[in-house]
C-alpha cells in the first residue's frame, strides 16, 4: 500500500490531485466508473436517437398505409429499402402472403397462422433491437454505486494504515486520505443516477412503441385475414 | 450507436475539463485563532467564611475595616472604631467641626496669650495675688537670674520688650480667666478668713514652681485627658464603615467546601464498592479516625455507625475501615489541623449506583 495521501498532508485537493494520489485498487475503480459512465451516455444518446426515429418512421408508415393506397404497391416499393419498425412487419406478412399464393395456399387458415408467425418474429427482432443495452442501464444503475464505495472502503483502509503508520492523528493528515477515498463513491453516484433515470424512461419508451407495433401487426392479421377469406370465396 | 459514444466521450471530456478547472482546490476554510481563556481555580473558602463586620450594613465590595498601617493604640482592641479607647459603643458619625469661620474672628487676640501662658497655664489665675509668691520662690529663682544677667543682653532685652507686650495681653486675658474655674473658690472663700486665700496660694505656688522647673510634662497631661471620642466605636483603626459581616471573622478555622471535597476524593480512591451490595442503604458505613498534623492515621479507625449485622454489611465495614487506612497519609491544608485532627466519614454505597 503506498503511503501517497500522507506523504505531504498539504497536498492538492483539487479532483486531478485527488485522482493522482489515489491508490491503484481506487484508480482503477475510478477508470471503471469514469468508462461506464461514458459508456452510459453513448447508450442513452443512441437510444434517444434510434426512438425519436422510429417514432418517426412509425407515424409515416401509419400514415401511408391508412392512405388507401393499394397493399401490393405499398410492398413493391418497401421491399426494395431496408426498413424497420411496422414497415418491417407489414414486409414480413406480404413476402409470406405472396410466397403462398404464388405456390397456390391450400389451406387458408395455416395460410393465416403462417402469416401471424411471420409479423411475430419481425416484432420480436424489433423490439430486440429497441430494447437492446437497456440491461447495461440497469446494471450501472444498480451496481456503480457498490463499486463507488468499494473504491472508498479501499481507500480509507489504505488511508488508515498509512495513519497508523505515521502515528499521527492530526485532521491534515487524515483528511487527504479520505477525501480522495470519497471521490470514488461521487464517481460511481454520478454514473448510476442518469442510469437509472435514462433506464426508466427508455424502457417505457420502448414499451409504448411495442404496443404500437403490436396493435398494427393485430389489425394488419385481421387486414390479410379478411383478404383470405374473400380470395378462397372467389375461388370456391 | 457511433453517434451515441462520440457524444457521450465529447461530453464526458467537456465536463471532466470544466471540473478541473473550476474545481480546483477548494479554499482551506478559515479558522479564526481564538484566545484561550485564563482560568483560574478559586477556593470557595474565601467566600464561605464570614468577615468581621457589620450584621446590619450593607453589603460592600470592599470589606472593612482594613488592618491599619498605624500601630494600634490598644494592642488588643477589639472594637471598631478610630477611638483610643475600646469602648462598646457603637461607632456614630463625628459630630461636624464648628464652621471654622466663626472660630477666625476671635482668634487674633487670644492668640499672643497662650505663647506666653502655654507653659504656666494656671499663672493667669494667680497673676493679681502671685506678685508677693515670688518671695518663697526666690530660693530657687535667684540661680536663673544671674545666668539671664550674663547671658548676651539682646535675650533680655526681647524678653523685657516682650513682657510688656505680654502684660499688656495679659490684662484682657484676666476678665475671661475668673469667669471660668477660680471663681467659685473665690465664693467660698469670702465666707472664710484671708487665711485660706493666702494658704492657697501658698499652696500653689508650692506646686507651681516645682511645674515650672521640672519643665512642663505634656504626657502627664495628655494621660490625663478623656481621650475617648464622642463619636463612640472601638479602638480599632479603621476609617472605613464596617461592612455586611459577623461579629468574628470565622476564617480559617473550618474545611472549606472543596477542602472537603479533597478529601472526600482521596478517601474515595481507595474504596472498594462492596460487590454485590443488593440494598444500599443497609451497608452504609460511618468511620471515624484521628490525624496526626502531617496527614498521618493516628490509632486506628473506628467504626460508629453501620457494619452490624449480616455479613455483608460488615465486608462493607472492613471495606470502609481499609479505605481509610489505606489512603492514610491524607494531604489537607496544615493550617487547619484543627478542623482535621477528628474526621468522621460516611460511606454510602447507595449513592454509587
């Protein structure tokens, strides 16, 4: 254990002085803290982004498809970009749609549970990609605080013996020591509480564009459901 | 998620630069160098004990009387007061001195008078009968008169100028003298013969030139003077109304309230609280002992009240008796060995819990 806090009681207290003087176990939990706070934010600004997008995306779609423009146009011109959200789904059940009539569907109502499968799997790989990273938020949220005081518990006890070693009680002595120990915790405070905060948010976030995606892909079923039966009625 | 980490790193290295420049040391905060206070342990002694004084003054920052530099008239005066004598009176105010200026017009005449009648105070009575009286005297007289002859003529010259000056005086003087004393045996006398006035004076001046000779004695005179002032009050000089007090200073005599208090705490020291004490007030313990000037038990203790009865109460006797003789040689104040020599202390376990 170095003797770093003792070694001039008048040190720096300034955070640089602070930092530089601290131990290695709480340098190192300070980097940590310092790295998932960026990490953090890289979330919380990515997410932001991706959601205001999507909402975006979302109203567009919406607004495209209750236009009354015919559904096979609509696809024709999705199927070429890449898209997301509904966009993805509505691709999803029209390739499904198209593969088994251009095949000759037998049976509609497996035509029909095909198509439900198909718009399930397009949600969930949506939604994973929403709600991806939301978890680390989480974890930071919880444990960076632990972490923050485990570097302060490390950094007292080596302030302590490094005092016991000095044999003195003097304030000036003791303080540095302590002083530099607590920036841990601050550290690790100053991560977890956006964490928390931006978790809260984005996860509601993300649920209310889940149910959104939910509701289109359930109207968008009972759509083709309708489609079918009126086919195999022209059929038959 | 590029766009989110270059953000994130750019704001985080905003925030780091900002904060270590702004936050740089805090200022060291101010302590203000406070003065350490004096202070002072004061026995309560001098407070407790009570100064010789008045029962009915009032109270007074400054005690009297003080001890005068003066050496005392009476060597054992027990009284208050500027008189020569100790009296029980109560010391009253002076009566004021008569207005001086009243005493300013008359003097001037007078005042001639008593540089020649100081020392033959009585001669202004006898001068109208004492003119044949020198005769007796001459025996003795005749010696001075030759000295006066050859002695340098100027005395005797002033002393002949002088004495008409006197005489001159001296016959106003005669009208106040008979109003006084001389009188009233004059009245008597002009019942009797001329005899007894001529032994008087006879008498007298028998007395008189004895007086004259043996040069006037101011202290026989001043023995015989009523020294006591009409004022009343003791002999003991003070200038200063007696302040609140008793009628004896008690100082030094009794154990002060932290003396007490000592010794109460060096007894404490060596006592070991019976274990186990249940009911307090049944082991309660009085033991007393004598001491020998240097602190020292003398004999051994005895105990007066307590340690009857069952055995714990008598472990709580011992335990007192040993505490005692223990801590023996007890540091008191020597000047009041005789508040000390008997102690009696009282051991009460009840108080200890």
């Amino acid at each position: 254990m170095e003797n770093i806090a003792l070694a001039e009681p008048s040190a720096q207290l300034s955070i640089w002085a602070l930092f530089w003087q601290a131990g290695w176990v709480v340098k190192l939990v300070m980097l940590g803290l310092l790295a998932a706070s960026i990490w953090t934010w890289a979330i919380v600004v990515d997410k932001l982004i991706a959601y205001a997008r999507m909402r975006s995306s979302l109203n567009r779609f919406e607004q495209v498809f209750w236009s009354g423009q015919s559904l096979e146009e609509l696809y024709r011109t999705l199927s070429d970009r890449k898209t997301t959200g509904m966009g993805a789904i509505f691709v999803a059940a029209m390739r499904e749609w198209k593969k088994s009539f251009e095949k000759g569907a037998k049976s509609p109502i497996a035509l029909q549970s095909r198509i439900d499968k198909a718009m399930d799997l397009a949600l969930t790989r949506e939604m994973e990609r929403l709600e991806g990273r939301l978890g680390f938020l989480a974890t930071i949220g919880s444990a960076a605080p632990f972490i923050g005081l485990f570097g302060t518990v490390v950094g007292i006890m080596t302030s302590f013996q490094a005092i016991a070693g000095s044999k003195s009680t003097n304030l000036a002595v003791v303080a540095p020591g302590i002083a530099e120990a607590l920036l841990a915790t601050a550290i690790g405070l100053l991560a977890a509480i956006p964490a928390v905060i931006a978790y809260n948010k984005l996860s509601s976030d993300a649920s209310k564009i889940a149910v959104r995606m939910e509701g289109f892909s359930d109207e968008f079923s009972a759509i083709l459901s309708r489609q079918i039966d009126e086919k195999v009625a022209q059929k038959g | 998620m590029k766009a989110g980490l270059t953000t994130s790193v750019v704001m985080h290295a905003a925030l780091l630069g900002f904060g270590l420049l702004t936050l740089s040391a805090p200022s060291a905060l101010e302590v203000a160098d406070v003065e350490s206070l004096p202070v002072d342990i004061i026995p309560i002694e001098d407070l407790t004990q009570i100064q010789q004084g008045d029962k009915t003054a009032a109270v007074n920052e400054k005690p009297a009387p003080k001890p005068t530099q003066r050496p005392d008239i009476v060597a054992d005066a027990q009284k208050i007061g500027e008189n020569s004598v100790d009296t029980e009176a109560k010391p009253t105010p002076e009566p004021k001195p008569r207005p001086v200026e009243a005493a300013d017009a008359p003097p001037p005449s007078p005042e001639p008078t008593p540089k020649a009648a100081e020392l033959p105070k009585p001669e202004p009575v006898k001068q109208p009968e004492p003119k044949p009286e020198p005769v007796p005297a001459t025996e003795v007289k005749p010696q001075p008169e030759p000295k006066q002859e050859v002695k340098p003529d100027p005395v005797a010259e002033t002393i002949a100028a002088e004495t008409p000056e006197a005489e001159s005086v001296q016959l106003p003087t005669t009208a106040p003298s008979p109003a006084a004393r001389p009188q009233p045996p004059q009245a008597q006398t002009a019942k009797a013969p001329d005899r007894k006035e001529a032994e008087k004076p006879a008498k007298e001046a028998s007395a008189k030139p004895k007086s004259d000779e043996k040069s006037f004695n101011a202290d026989e005179v001043a023995a015989l003077l009523n020294k006591e002032k009409p004022s009343g009050g003791g002999a003991k000089r003070s200038a200063e109304q007696a302040s609140l007090g008793g009628d004896k200073s008690t100082g030094g005599s009794k154990l002060s309230q932290s003396e007490m208090d000592a010794l109460r705490g060096q007894v404490q020291r060596c006592w070991n609280i019976p274990a186990g004490a249940l009911d307090g007030e049944a082991l309660k313990v009085s033991v007393k002992f004598k001491l020998d000037p240097s602190g020292a038990l003398e004999g051994s203790p005895e105990i007066i009240a307590g340690g009857g009865g069952d055995g714990a109460a008598r472990a709580a006797a011992e335990a007192a008796r040993r505490a005692v003789s223990r801590c023996a040689p007890y540091n008191l104040p020597a000047e009041k060995y005789d508040a000390w020599a008997d102690v009696i202390v009282n051991f009460d376990p009840s108080e200890m819990f």
